[in-house]
C-alpha cells in the first residue's frame, strides 16, 4: 500500500509533505462524464514534457473510463522524455461529486458505476506513486494560481461559467472544501427572489440567470415575443435557434439588439451581486472566470467590471481584479499537474 494524499498536502499516512528536487509529475484530467481525457507529464517545475488526449464513445461507465486513465498514464510512463526520471506524484481532476480527502468518488453525473469509488486507492496502487484528486473545477483554481491568470496571488476564486456555474476557492494557497466538501456552489446562491427555475428545482438561483445556458434559453424564449429578435437568431445561426451560443448573444447585443442587452444585462447584473457578496466574506485577490463565457471577451468583462463597482463598498472593486483564464481548454489538466506538485 503506497502512500495516499489529500489535495491540502498531508498524507493519510503521515509521512508529511513531499520534498523532491528532482523527477516528474503526472496529471489527469476527465471531464464529459468520463468520455473526455487528457494526460500530462511534467517536470518538477511545471514543464510539460508529454501531453496526450483521448475521447471515449458513447457514454462509458466508471470501468471503461478508469482503464483509459491507466491506458494514458502507461504511455506517458513509457514515453522517452519521461523514461529514467522518478515518478513523484499523481494527480488527477475530475468532473464528479467528490469526497477529496478519502479520495473517493461519490457520484458522477448521468454516468454509470462511479457511486462510492475509490478513485485515490485505484489509482495509488496500480501505479505505486502518492496520488491527489480533486474535482475539475478545484483543480482549474490551483492550476490558474499557480500557472495562469491568478499565479502570484494566495487568494483566488475561480468561476466556471458555461452550460452551469460553479467555483474553486483557493485560500492561503490551499484549496477550500468547507465542512462537507461542498464549498463553491455559487450557481446555487439565491440572486432573485421569483426568478426563473433552476435546473436543480429551485428559483432565483445564479445559474437559472448567468449561466450560458439560461442566456440562451432566455434569448430564445424572449424572441418569441419580437419577431424582428426572431429574425436575427434565425439569420446568426443558418435558420436553427436551437444552435444559438452565448458567444452570438453577445454578438447581438453589440449590434443594438433590445433583447440580447435586456438579456445579457440581466445576468451580468445578477453575476455582479453574487461576486459582490463573494468578495464581501472571502475577500480574495483576483476572481478568474473561465467556461464559455471568458470567450466572449471585453463584450462581457467591461460591464460586468462596471456592475461589480456599482454595487461593491469599501473601495473592494479597487482591491480584487476580474480577469479571464489563462489556461482556457488546458484548464483541467493545468489543474491536475498543479494538484501533482501542490506543496512540493
């Protein structure tokens, strides 16, 4: 039985932190309820050294995924750039409800066999090395801290807004689990009293407003309403509004369209307030944004930089930085490779 450790640096098994001045690292990433992977080698420094990906079809259960992370960790062990050199440590992020600490898998969405697996001991002893998990979203907050758009700050949030919203809190430099794990449900937080319903039951929540997916959804619903909106979805996506993307929402709105600004407004006033309030009891230093929405550019982080200002108090918009991901579709597997060198 090899060692196995938390993504706070202790080991279960007591021997401490890890001080290696030379070998490398792995990192692995799965996402799209296990139908996405992606592997990484490194160095102690953070240099990719190997870099693989592998797409699965369908939607495979837990089995099927957890022989393709043993499948790209043997290539990358066997690469000739990573031959000879010390396998020091594991990490890997994942997409799924997560007890980090015991390293287990509790659930993963809409996939099958993932209920209660010990992700951390599978891992650990097939491959004999210290291994880390963390779920994606966590690891995309140390992976910016230490590699992107948050690297040099102790104290960051991470918001991933794209089909939902969630967040990574990194304080002091560790990542911040809260009392049960499940600490960064911002999507979650009430913003609206009476707003639309979430796709978890409630009303008013962050993500039924901010979200792409609600920004869609509400454009398209809206446009029901002006035929001339209609019109424009219909001539922006080839006649199927179904396809319409938040990217092309916003592409409206610069346009002059009535509906995208009311739209849009609408979740970055709500996204404003939620940050607000983040900012008020956590007081990190940056705020990094990632998922479909940092794609939209200064479309969407000049007014939502404008809102924060308005609603925020003691001069906390002069104090915390609203920035887009550095690492961008690197973003998971950035994170697994910090999980791997945390604390080192």
């Amino acid at each position: 039985m090899v060692n196995r450790q938390s993504s706070g640096g202790a080991l279960h098994h007591g021997t401490g932190h890890l001080l290696a001045t030379q070998g490398s690292v792995i990192g692995v990433a799965v996402s799209d309820s296990g139908t996405r992977l992606a592997a990484a080698a490194a160095t102690l420094d953070g240099i990719i050294i190997a870099h693989i990906r592998k797409r699965l079809p369908g939607l495979p259960d837990a089995q099927t995924t957890l022989a393709a992370m043993h499948e790209l960790i043997a290539i990358l062990v066997s690469d000739e750039k990573v031959q000879g050199s010390r396998l020091i440590r594991c990490g890997v992020a994942i997409g799924a409800l997560l007890d980090s600490k015991q390293g287990v898998v509790r659930t993963m969405p809409r996939a099958e066999g993932w209920d209660n697996l010990p992700l951390l001991d599978l891992i650990a002893d097939r491959w004999q090395v210290p291994t880390i998990i963390e779920n994606n979203v966590n690891a995309a907050a140390l992976g910016e801290m230490r590699f992107g758009a948050g690297c040099g700050n102790q104290h960051i949030v991470y918001l991933s807004l794209g089909r939902s919203i969630k967040s990574g809190i990194v304080l002091n430099g560790q990542i911040y689990h809260g009392a049960a794990g499940l600490a960064g449900e911002i999507g979650h937080i009430v913003v609206k009293e009476g707003g639309p319903r979430c796709p978890c039951g409630g009303y008013g929540h962050l993500e039924a407003i901010a979200s792409a997916r609600a920004i869609v959804g509400a454009m398209i619903g809206l446009s029901a309403e002006y035929p001339e909106t209609l019109e424009a979805i219909h001539k922006i996506t080839g006649q199927r509004a179904e396809a319409l993307t938040v990217e092309q929402v916003f592409h409206l709105l610069e346009q002059g369209n009535p509906v995208a600004q009311y739209v849009a407004g609408e979740a970055i006033k709500y996204l404003a307030i939620a940050i607000v309030n983040l900012c008020n009891m956590l007081d990190p230093a940056t705020i990094v944004i990632g998922g479909t929405m940092a794609n939209v550019g200064d479309r969407f982080f000049v007014p939502l930089r404008e809102q924060v200002a308005r609603y925020a108090c003691l001069h906390m918009d002069e104090q915390v930085c609203i920035v887009p991901a550095e690492l961008g579709e690197d973003a998971a597997i950035g994170g697994a490779i910090a999980l791997a060198l945390h604390d080192m």
